[in-house]
C-alpha cells in the first residue's frame, strides 16, 4: 500500500491550454474524489466515483472539466481552455469500500495558470 | 446548498495550553470527519463520527458530535508544536457522496 499518488506534482501552462491530471488511488478502493483547493480555503468537492461510475459532480464544474476513471482503478481530470482562476491545488481522495467515509488524499497537482 | 463553518479561522496558542475549534453545519449531518492540513501538505484523516452525542479520543485529542447532528468541536488538550496546522472537518448529508469541508482552523503554536 504506498499511498494516493497524483501526477504531475507542479503543472504550470499558458492560459487556453489543456492539461490533464492523473490520480492513483489506493488499491482496492472503489471510491475516488476531486477537490480543488485555494490557498487558505477548504478543499472544495468537484467530483466522485464509485468504481468506474461518476456518481456526483458539483454544479460549480464548468463544461470545461472532465474526469474518468476507465476501469474503476486510475482516474484522470482534464480542464480545457485553462483560464488564470483555475490556479489551484487538485487533491485526489480515494475511500476504502465500507461504511466509512474516511478519505485518503494524494499530495496534490499544483497549477499555475499564467 | 449545505454550508460548513469553522470557528476560529485561527487561533494562536502557547505551547501547553488547550485549543478547541468548533463545526457547524445549517443541515442535519449523516457523519463528520475531522481532517488535519500541515503547511505544505495535504489532508490527513484523523476520526469520523457517525452517532449524535458521540464523543472519541485519540490521545491528547477529543472529538465530539452535537446532539442534533448539526455541530462537532475537536479539542486539543496540553497543545504541542507539533499540532501546528489546519483542522478541518468535513461532512456528509442526506447519504450524499458530496462531501463539503467546513472553512478550517489554522492553530499556531508558539514554544
């Protein structure tokens, strides 16, 4: 068990650029989250899946994000057409398959919109 | 939309002395998750509760959740340097996978 890994750890791109983030859960956890975190804020939910299924997604998504998780393992997170209030941290949770709603975070995706 | 306050938004604190942060949602809760940030890194797991009134210690730590579901306070008792960073609680309502993080509690601990 090493952990949520996330890749890359610093991203850094022109405004209108694509990028897309990849999140590796624990293994055996079939529960994935996407957050984005602002410097001094909570992090803020944008999306879940349990197994390979996008059970929820926050309505402040705009139709520029979009995640996967293909096989209910990985799962990645693309924004198009970044915009400088995108700047965030991206965490990745992953959630063991119980009652519990613990979660495990990665170290994140730093991005940096310039 | 379910919202989640922290209060304090920071407490500075000298080493030895209690701190206490306190959770308050505008809706009933299904659980509460408390959640510790150190500077630089990411959210680390500390306790959930699910049981209205439940009360759970973790050493120096006690965690407890109001009788209505609508309120949890996290206290730190004798406070360490090593306790420095943001706590977190986050929560669960209606069976919903969403998950909304209360505005955190940055606790400093000045030696």
């Amino acid at each position: 068990d090493t952990g949520v890994s996330q890749d890359p750890r610093h991203k850094i791109t022109k405004r209108g650029q694509n990028v897309t983030f990849r999140c590796d859960p624990i293994s055996e956890h079939n529960r994935l989250y996407w957050y984005r975190q602002t410097l001094g804020q909570g992090p803020e939910f944008l999306t879940y899946f349990q197994n390979e299924a996008q059970l929820e997604k926050s309505r402040l998504l705009s139709d520029r994000f979009s995640a996967e998780r293909p096989k209910g393992s990985f799962s990645t997170l693309e924004i198009q057409r970044t915009e400088q209030g995108d700047s965030a941290m991206y965490l990745c949770a992953s959630s063991p398959r119980t009652v519990s709603y613990e979660q495990y975070f990665g170290p994140g995706t730093r991005l940096t919109v310039t | 939309g379910q919202q989640v306050m922290q209060i304090p938004q920071y407490q500075h604190v000298q080493e030895g002395e209690d701190f206490t942060t306190y959770c308050n949602s505008s809706t009933t809760l299904s659980n509460i998750q408390w959640y510790k940030q150190r500077p630089g890194g990411h959210p680390v797991f500390l306790i959930q509760l699910v049981k209205s009134g439940e009360v759970k210690k973790q050493k120096r730590l006690t965690f407890q959740f109001g009788e209505a579901k609508k309120n949890s306070s996290l206290h730190i008792t004798a406070t360490q340097t090593t306790d420095v960073g943001t706590y977190f609680c986050a929560a669960n309502s209606g069976g919903y996978q969403k998950v909304t993080f209360g505005t955190g509690t940055k606790l400093q601990v000045i030696p």
